[in-house]
C-alpha cells in the first residue's frame, strides 16, 4: 500500500495520461505532415511533470525546455492553444511566432520554454529573485535535461541560487540521452544531483518514472523553497521513449534497448499499483483515457479550424513601444 | 545652471527614479564597495541597500536575472562592469531578452535596462576597451542608447527606467568625469530622439557618444577655416531618428559619420546605407565614414591613438567630403 491519499493519485494519473495522449496525437499529427517545423515528445517522461506540478499553485512559476509540452500541460495548460500554437496558427500560445519548441502562458506561471538547452537556469535565478524581493511565497521550478547540466549556465545558476537562497527547485529529466549522445559520454557524474554538494544545496535523486516518488521528492524540495530556505536539485532518472525529434532515425541505440524500458514506463507502472490500493478501476481509468482523447481531438479540431497568422502579423509585437 | 559630472547624473537619475518605483533595481559585480567601479552609483548603495546587489563573476546568471525578474514583475538594471564582458551574454540578451515578447506572442513585457561603460583611450588594453553597439542594433529586439552628456545621460536614463522594452544603455568610460549642465529641476528625454548639438550649414557629422566630443573640437577648427559643420547627436541608434538626421542633410548636402566603433559594419554602415536610399538626390558628395581601424584595441597609448578615431579624423573627413563634391 501506497501513503497518498487516492486524490492524490488520480490527479497525478490524469495529468500523466493528459499528457500523454496530446504528445501521441501530436506524433501522429505531424507524422501525416500537418506540422511544420521539430517536435520533440515528452513520452514516458510524464510522471515527472505530473510530479512536480501537483504541489504547485497557479501563481507559482515554471520554466521549461524544447521538450516542453508535458510541464506546461501539467501546470494547466490549455491543450487547444498548445496544439494551434504547434499548427503555427493564430490562436496559438504565441499567436504562430513560437512553435512547439517556444510555448509559453504567462497565466498560469509558464514563463518559457526555451530553444537554447539550459537557456532556463539563468532565467529561473531572476524570477527567484524577484520572489524574493517581492517577499510573496511564491516558487520557481526549471525543468532541465541531462544534457543542459553541462551548460556553464547550470553552474552560474546554481551557485547564484545557493547564495541567495532563492526558492528554486531545478529539476533534472535525465532521460539518458543528449539528442543522439549517450549520457555516460558526458556527464562526468552518474547522475545530476551529485552536483549538488559542490552548491551546498541538498540533492535528491529518484525515480522519475515512479510518479508517488517524484511527487513526494518534489513537495518536500517545494515546501523547503516555499519556506524560505533555498533551492533543490532533483535528478529524475527517466528514459525518452521516442527520438529526440518525431523523424529522428535514432541509430545511437537499439530497438531492443527502447523495447526494455516501455516495459518501465510511467503510466502502465502506475495503473498497475492504483489497481492495488483500489484508487482506480478499468471503467475509470477507460473514461479518464477517453476524456483527454476528446480533449485532443477537440483541440485538433480548434487548430485546424483556426486561421493562420496574417503574413503582416510577422512584424507586431518586437516592442511594447517601437518609438514609431 | 550647476554643472555634474556623467557619473553623478547616472546616480541620480537612478536615485531618483527608485525613489518613485520599488520594483527597480541594480545588479551587477563589484556595485556597492565604491558606488560602482565608475562611481556611476554613489549614494545609492546608503540609500537603497537591499536594491543594489553584489553578485558572483557570472555574468550569464546576472543578465538571466535580469530577464527572469523582469518577466516577473521587477525593472532591473543590470551592471556589466565593462562592455566586453557583454559577449559572454549574448544568449541571455540576443535569443531571450531581446525574443522573448515576440516569440510568445507578446504576452510578455521586457522592462530591463542592461547598462555598460564601452569605450577606449585609457589603455585599458584590448579586453576592457571595446564597443560592440552595432551589434545589437544588427539583431532585433532591443533599443540602444549611446549618449554624450550629463544632461543627456540623466534624461535617457530616466526614461529607459520606465520603458518596458529592453534598452542597452552604452556610456563611453573616459566620459564619467566629464562635466556638463544639469538642471535641478526633473526632467527626461525620450529615446530615439537626436540632438543638434551644433548647427552649421555646410557638412553634417551625424555621431554619438565620445565622438561627440571630438566632433565638435574638430567644428571649432573647421569653423575657422570658414566651413560651418552641424553636429547631430543621435543618442539613441535603434531605433534612430532618421528625420533629425534627413532635415540636416538635406540642409548641407555633404554626410561624415563618425564613431568610435569599428567601422567595418559599424552603425556607420546602416545609416550611409539608409541615407543613400532615401536621400540620394539630396547628396553632393559620396558619405564619408570615421571609426577604428579593423584591429582588436591596442595597450600602449601611441598604439591606441592610431587604432581610434578623434578630433583630427573628423577634421579630414570634413574636408574630404567637400573636396568630393
């Protein structure tokens, strides 16, 4: 038996299978040729996203990366504008401007998600600081790759954070791979969090496709934050299910490799416990499946219904004041 | 009227635009041991201790701080110690910054003012003599100030603070003992707005920062030659005011640019480009650029001189445009 409470849970499964459902139709969307541009999915790395964000308020911020769609989800994104925004429609997040790589919705916190890897950690240092100087209660959370712990930024950051105390927790999704580059090539740690004594902040590392122990790491390392007591640096071992983009002809593993850990993945690992503690029967978890599947078809719908930008609109929006 | 030096008039136009808004603030390295290594920030720290912040040499982390509290609520002003240094943050400025309001659709605002002290001649040796400003007038997103006086710099300064788009503001370091006339009374100047700092009727010098200074020296000596030069101070490079600019060329016929910068695709290029198709049939003469030679910024002071333009070369350049004509 698990210690969370059955709402709990549900909510952590439903953001997972929200998720999931968008990035597979996105897949099959862009695969058909609807999509311009890259896309990169977040499958089978969902119970991180859903982890972090159920201790989470609306006013808390996020900052996010090129794999960005789950944590924007998760924070309560709305799907229709994502997937217009993914269309390159005017009714996207960013009105056609950004792409799937760029989505950001200052509603809800989601400051960014950001094309440059480990672009993030700087940022996430400044709106800590502002939290700070606005003495609210407020927290950040930058997600971040295997692969952007190697940026000189991630050490700025860091270092800048600890000083300071800043309310951040910079969560790392290793999911094992830097686009094609395998991270034992690269890392000179086994995992990110070992990094965190040389910032004397604590380091957790877990379980990133066990969705109650990402959940759990992150509302301690969020309520230590929302305390005042500084940040934390969370590593999620975690595994990227599909290539880096949709057409990545992935010839840096193997399909076996990949076959290994669908047999890990989140989702089903978490159905399978719910089923046990009785939290979930097959009529629920059906429904909450078909619900988000109407969600995504709702919103392809939306998107494609959706005009594009007009060609002008390509030249609104550089300043609040162009000084014209 | 009291005269200040650059330095005191960036400090109070600091002074007094945090007194009236507490989301302001400065970071940067090295701010509050001397008011700033300038001195471009004394008082501030007695006044404001807990809005002037000494950080770690991570320049990166600074201007992202800069950004992450400017998309959350605060107007940083963001201290980078020398404007070479600015290269080590191109991303945080260039793709971040600079993108962000347009890559999200302008849900966001950028109300962050990333100021540096630019400029050589005090042999300060090829890593804290440089000017990079056409650089960021080259890529989008961002208003550069580059101004030349006390009052110039008080007034610009004061409304970069209240403009909620980002604004890179480049004083020239040999500048901040340099006095000038500043009211006590408050006042701004908006940016992109030029200034004739002379007017005359037969060449005009379009220029900025330290190069205003050498310009009108040079106009001075022109004048006793009998030829009458019309400074324009523009100030603001992007967006610049090209009318400012159309209305002495048209007057004079005859264009010298001169800045400190390199030449070779220096902000001299873009605007002989612009006059030239805008005002061709205005031209009497081919424009004639002044900037510094293509090399990095030399050490020893002989060395230095040779690389960077001043009075002299606005002198020739003058008379190379009329004896073009």
């Amino acid at each position: 038996m698990s210690d969370i409470d059955k709402s709990t849970a549900i909510k952590l499964y439903r953001t997972m299978v929200r998720i999931r459902v968008f990035e597979t139709v996105t897949e099959k969307l862009f695969l058909e040729g609807k999509l311009p541009g890259f896309v990169h999915l977040y499958i089978g790395e969902e119970a991180i996203a859903a982890g972090v964000s159920a201790s989470l308020r609306r006013d808390d911020y996020i900052l996010s990366t090129h794999r960005g769609h789950g944590h924007t989800l998760a924070k309560g994104g709305d799907m229709k504008k994502m997937m217009a925004e993914n269309y390159g429609k005017v009714t996207g997040y960013c009105k056609g401007k950004g792409g799937s790589m760029h989505i950001a919705d200052f509603s809800i916190g989601m400051l960014g998600a950001n094309g440059v890897v480990g672009g993030q950690f700087p940022i996430s240092v400044g709106a800590g600081l502002s939290i700070k100087m606005r003495k609210t209660d407020q927290v950040v959370v930058a997600y971040f790759g295997d692969g952007a712990a190697n940026r000189g930024t991630f050490h700025e950051a860091l270092n800048m954070a600890s000083i300071w105390k800043l309310p951040i927790i910079f969560v790392n999704e290793d999911n094992q791979y830097a686009s094609t580059t395998r991270k034992v090539r690269t890392l000179s740690v086994e995992h990110v969090a070992q990094r965190a004594c040389a910032y004397n902040v604590p380091g957790i590392r877990c379980d990133g496709n066990d969705v109650i122990a990402v959940y759990k790491a992150a509302k301690e390392a969020i309520e230590r934050a929302r305390r005042g007591e500084g940040p934390t640096l969370m590593s999620c071992q975690t595994y990227r299910l599909k290539g880096h983009f949709i057409g990545d002809p992935e010839k840096y593993r193997t399909h076996e490799e990949v076959e290994e850990f669908w047999k890990k993945e989140p989702i089903g690992r978490f159905e399978k416990i719910a089923f046990e503690n009785g939290w979930l029967t097959e009529d629920e978890k059906k429904a909450i499946w078909e619900e988000y599947q109407k969600e995504a078809e709702e919103a392809v719908k939306f998107a494609e219904e959706s005009p594009y930008p007009d060609p002008e609109e390509a030249l609104k929006d550089v300043f609040v004041n162009p000084l014209e | 009227m009291r005269e200040i030096t650059v330095a005191q008039a960036t400090a109070e136009a600091l002074m007094e635009e945090m007194s009236k808004d507490p989301t302001i603030f400065i970071i940067g390295e090295d701010l509050t041991a001397h008011g700033g290594i300038f001195g471009q920030f004394v008082g501030i720290p007695e006044k404001f201790p807990d809005r002037i912040l000494d950080t770690p040499i991570s320049e990166t982390a600074i201007v992202g701080a800069g950004v992450g509290a400017a998309l959350t609520g605060m107007r940083p002003l963001v201290d980078l110690h020398f404007a070479d240094f600015i290269t080590i943050t191109m991303d945080e400025i260039v793709s971040q910054a600079a993108t962000m309001r347009y890559m999200f659709g302008g849900q966001s605002k950028m109300p962050l003012v990333i100021w540096a002290p630019d400029g050589a001649g005090l042999s300060a040796g090829p890593h804290h003599s440089k000017s990079f400003e056409s650089w960021f007038m080259h890529a989008p997103g961002m208003k550069v100030v580059v101004p030349s006086t006390p009052y110039d710099v008080k007034g610009l300064l004061k409304s970069a603070l209240r403009d909620d788009d980002l604004v890179l503001f480049f004083q020239h370091k040999k500048l901040f003992k340099f006095k000038g006339p500043v009211p006590e009374e408050e006042y701004i100047i908006p940016l992109k707005k030029a200034d004739v700092k002379r007017e005359g009727s037969d060449v005009t010098v379009v220029t900025y920062s330290m190069m205003v200074h050498h310009t009108l020296s040079a106009a001075k000596r022109l004048e006793k030659e009998g030829i009458s030069v019309e400074v324009i101070d523009l100030r603001t490079i992007w967006p610049f005011d090209f009318d400012a600019v159309a209305e002495s060329v048209k007057k004079t016929g005859h264009v010298v640019i001169a800045h400190e910068s390199w030449k070779v695709g220096g902000v001299g290029a873009e605007l002989a480009s612009q006059i030239q198709e805008k005002l061709f049939d205005y031209l009497d003469a081919p424009i004639v650029r002044v900037g510094a030679e293509h090399v990095p910024i030399p050490f020893s002071p002989p060395l230095e001189k040779r690389v960077i333009p001043d009075d002299e070369d606005v002198y020739r350049a003058v008379k190379k445009v009329l004896e073009e004509a």
